[in-house]
C-alpha cells in the first residue's frame, strides 16, 4: 500500500459495491497506454469538493450504488453528491450537497439509491493520497491510482486533515436546492458527428438520431454498450486510433458503445461521433433499462453548450448555514 504522510482520517468500514478514489483525472499519459480516468460525473465531483472548500482537482471518493461505511479518526469536513443515496452520520439522516462537521468517532453511511448511479464524497482539503504518474485517481484495469491500483476495500485508511483545532473557524455549506441536478432514467446526447461520419449514409445517420435506445447490461466506466436499432456503417472497422472521451463507436453488431472515462486508448471501431462532455456526465448516472437518445450539434454549438454550463455553474453562489 502507498502511504501518505498522514496516517489518520476515515477508515472503510464496509467499502459497498464499487468505491474509487478519484481526482480530475490522469492527463498526458496517452502514451503510455494509460487512460485519463477521473470522475464519471465531473459536475457532482466538481460540487462535493467546492462545497468543501477544495481545489478542483481534490482527491475524492466516487461511490457506485452505494454501500460504502466510514469511521472517522479525526474531525473534518465532509459532502455527498450526486445520485440520490441515503445518507445518515451516527445513523441520523442528513441531506446530500451540503457540507457537514464529523467528529472523529462518527460513523458516516450511505445506502443504496434507486436513481443514477455515482455519487462523491469530498472530505476540506482532499484525501492526502500519493499521486501516480501525476494523478490519484484509479483505473482498476490499469492496477494504477488509489491506495493499491484498485477499488476500496475495508479497513483502507483514507488520510485527511484533522480539523479539531479550527472547529469554531470553519464554516459549512449548501447548494440551493434548485440548483442542483436533476437525475432521469431518459436522457438525451448531445452528439458532434466525427470525421468518419461519411462511413454511414444519411439513412444510417437518420436512423441513428431518430431512435432511442436503452442501455444494456454491458455498463461501466469504461463506456456503456447500448441496446436498439441497428447501425450500419459502410466499413468493417479501421486502423486503431485514438479514442477521445464520448467517441460513439459502432461496432460490427450495429449497437452503438459511449466511450467514457476509463476506455481503452485506442481501437479500431468506425465512430459516428462523439457525445459532449456535459452529457457524458448525465450518461453516467444512468443503469440498464435507462433510455437515451442522440442529437446531432455543431462544434460551435457544442463549444456554445460548454461555455454556457461553465458560466452558470460560475455564477451559482452557496449557502453558508449552521
């Protein structure tokens, strides 16, 4: 185990289905084969960690479906994001996207939600985890990231600041409740045709857009295997190349495949296009049986579509409360 320079913070207690440490991610190892990883939901990251007062780039924890148990050691700060799971300190219910104080010796659970998928639990000034070729954050394919390459597991101390002498100075927050996101069991992609579009004829592009499709039980970080009319492309497959974050493959079947976060760094599927990052995010709280559907825009839409999320996100200011 790699340790850090703190040896106290929360212990896992019962580590639930699927525990990941996470940070932004891993950039500029592409060609080392490794993958960018990070956050599947960048915006509930993105909130557990401004809600704690961190950097962006704070390590945090993604819990998958729920499950996951700490015991505190020392006292800190902490926030909950993302799909709606149950969430109780020393067993008494407390609401997600706000920060709340834990005492060392409290117990912090959350139980299993029955909408989305991902959920964040930031901790003031971040997991104090060694980084690996510049990130934390794990990619259990890889065996890098995290405390061993791999996902939580009980008894994993997760060092954090010990914030006993500044209890009186620190201060809690909230996120308005019609701001934050809202989570659906039917989501549409926004999705910009890729250079290789011309590999599918405009019937094939037509019928793409048009339809919905569910997703299957071939879901996970790495991207999310979908289930509906067939596509066909006008090629068998390419020369592997590089596969940017949303790339929409089509495979032989003609069942489209959402590349997401922790995809291979190449492959030799043609690609119809690629989903924008905002939708990514919404892609990745959806489960099997979820529906989807594809809309084509522009890349200046697209830049369009970006700029204003981050503008609104910018302007958000959060509640303080006691």
């Amino acid at each position: 185990m790699i340790k850090s320079k703190n040896t106290l913070g929360l212990i896992v207690t019962n580590a639930g289905v699927l525990s990941l440490i996470q940070d932004a991610g891993r950039y500029g190892a592409f060609n080392l084969g490794l993958t960018n990883g990070g956050p599947a939901d960048s915006l509930a990251f993105y909130w557990a960690n401004r809600l704690c007062g961190n950097e962006l780039n704070s390590t945090a924890i993604e819990i998958s479906l729920g499950g996951l148990q700490l015991t505190a050691q020392v006292d800190c700060i902490i926030a909950v994001t993302g799909a709606p799971m149950p969430l109780t300190i020393n067993g008494q219910p407390k609401e997600l996207w706000r920060s709340f104080l834990v005492k060392a010796g409290d117990t912090i659970q959350l139980g299993f939600t029955s909408l989305g998928v991902r959920c964040y639990l930031a901790v003031a000034g971040g997991f104090d985890i060694k980084p690996m070729f510049g990130s934390t954050t794990t990619v259990c394919r890889e065996s890098i990231g995290g405390l061993t390459g791999d996902k939580l597991v009980a008894n994993d101390v997760l060092p954090c600041q010990d914030l006993s002498q500044a209890t009186n100075e620190l201060t809690q927050l909230m996120l308005a409740e019609h701001e934050q996101p809202k989570y659906s069991n039917d989501v549409v992609l926004h999705t910009i045709l890729s250079y290789q579009h011309e590999y599918f004829s405009a019937i094939e592009k037509r019928l793409f857009f048009s339809s919905e499709f569910q997703i299957s039980k071939h879901w996970d970080r790495m991207g999310y295997r979908l289930q509906g009319r067939t596509i066909k492309a006008d090629v068998g497959g390419i020369l592997s190349e590089g596969i940017c974050y949303g790339a929409v493959q089509i495979p032989a079947d003609g069942q489209p495949i959402v590349l997401l976060n922790d995809r291979q760094t190449i492959g030799g599927y043609p690609k119809i296009g690629a989903v924008i990052s905002r939708d990514c995010a919404k892609l990745s709280q959806c489960r099997q049986g979820d529906k989807v559907r594809f809309e084509p825009v522009s890349m200046s839409q697209a830049d369009n579509l970006f700029h204003l999320s981050l503008s609104r996100i910018n302007q958000i200011q959060l509640i303080v409360y006691s």
